[in-house]
C-alpha cells in the first residue's frame, strides 16, 4: 500500500521536494497551493494528485508537509488540526518553527517534525536536518521521514538544540559560498578576465573542488596543502588571507547567523 505524502505549498521547496520524489513507487503525492497554475503544472509533469484546499489534503494523507512561509505556519497548522489524528505525521519546513510551536498550533493532534533544508535541495543536493524528538513519533514513521529526505539530499537527525547552529552554517551557508564565488568573480575580472570567463571558470572551480573533496580519502586541509608549493603563488595568496583575518570573520559570519536565528525563534 502506498504511503500518502500531502504538500501544502508547492512553490520553491515543496515543487522541488515534488519533482526529487515522484519516481518513488511506494508514494501517492498530494498538493495544496494558492497557485493554482503550479499545481496544474506538477500533475501533469509529477502525477501530483490536487487537493481543494490544506483540510481537505491533511485528512487524504498520511504525512502532512508544511512547505509554507513561517508567518503562515500558525494559521495553517491551526486549520488542519481537526483533520489530524496520531496516525498521521506533520512535518514542517518552515524556517525557525519550533516542534513544541507546531504542536501547539495542531493542538498536539498528531506527532510533529521539525526539518531544517538549504537551497541546494532544489538540484536534489540539499543538507536536510531532521528534529525526531517527539516521544509520540513511532519509529516505523522515524524511517519513513529520514528516507524521504535522503532521496533529496544529506540527512543529520540532531536535537533541536543544534538547529539554531545548522541553520547558520549550512542553511545560511550556500550564501557565504557565493559571496566567496562573486568575490572570485570580481578578482578575475579586475586581473582582466571577461566576467562571463571568469564566472564559467569560478563555477568549474568550486564544482571541481568539492567533488575532489568528496571523493578522495583525506582531510580537507590535506587538500589545501596539495596546492600549497612552499614560497609559491598560493602561499601567497593564503598569506593575504591570514593577515585579513578571513577565517576569523567566517567564523563571526556564523556566529552572528546563530544569534540571529535563536533571537527569530524566540519571537
């Protein structure tokens, strides 16, 4: 029997989490949004079943996917909880809403689940962390719930105390990394590269680098080394980076991303 997945909201993150689940034959995809043109458009390329509206949805399936802005996560939680019951899971990917504030807005109807994505879940690359703590979460549902999200990307369970340091690291972190990539971007064009060569060859390098760090067998400061000629080009550049305390303020950028986050959630 197929297990039924309910997304209300299909926009960037549920139309993505859609699009990486529709081989899965063990599921029958559900979907609610305003946007009726997404939902049209993801039947037809996804087999996406459409649902009137997020009651109707929450009683057809047995996992209930938040995929809304966290501003709304109060009222539609609010609206869907007489149409839960414990044998039904919902899940929430809404940025800084809290397990405890999820079930509460659901009037504890079902077993709740906190997960903290990044952007690059749209490519099917994301960085998932899963909160399972919720005592009335059987296992059987725990499996199910890790499974999905690793046909997505990389799955951490971790205790909702660390959420507020992965949303910093890895939920902001895409854009350090591109703040990284412009300035590169930039660098190349000022040493006298066209920007579109220069962004091409910037794009190869951090695609070329990470794949290189996933597949061989050694730590990345290993991989820093291999390139590091003593008195070279590199050591060079390296030094400028030290004297400019770049590390440091990477480690502040995260730093500031956490307060800022345990401030959002304490709201």
């Amino acid at each position: 029997m197929k297990a039924r997945l309910g997304l209300i909201g299909t926009g960037n993150m549920g139309g993505a989490m859609v699009q990486g689940l529709a081989h899965r034959q063990d599921l029958e995809l559900h979907g609610y949004d305003p946007d009726k043109s997404c939902l049209e458009r993801l039947g037809r390329e996804c087999g996406l079943k459409q649902q009137p509206g997020p009651a109707e949805l929450a009683r057809d399936c047995d996992y209930v996917v938040l995929a809304v802005k966290p501003g709304l996560a109060p009222a539609v939680a609010a609206e869907i909880s007489s149409s839960l019951d414990r044998s039904k899971c919902l899940i929430s990917v809404a940025a800084g809403v809290k397990t405890g504030d999820l079930a509460f807005w659901s009037n504890k109807a079902c077993p709740v689940v906190r997960v903290m994505p990044n952007t690059p879940a749209l490519v099917g690359r994301g960085v998932f962390a899963l909160c399972l703590e919720d005592d009335t979460l059987s296992p059987e549902q725990a499996g199910f719930i890790q499974g999905l999200f690793q046909d997505l990307g990389q799955v951490h369970v971790l205790p909702e105390k660390s959420f507020d340091a992965f949303t910093a690291l890895i939920g902001s972190g895409p854009a350090y990394v591109y703040y990284f990539m412009e300035s590169m971007v930039d660098a190349g064009v000022y040493m006298g590269l066209g920007r579109a060569q220069a962004t091409e060859m910037v794009l190869e390098l951090f695609a070329g680098s990470a794949h290189m760090a996933h597949k061989e067998k050694c730590h990345i400061t290993q991989l820093k080394e291999m390139v590091t000629s003593p008195g070279g080009t590199t050591t060079a550049g390296l030094g400028a980076l030290e004297k400019r305390a770049v590390k440091a303020a990477v480690l502040k950028a995260v730093q500031e991303a956490a307060r800022r986050s345990r401030e959002l959630g304490g709201k």
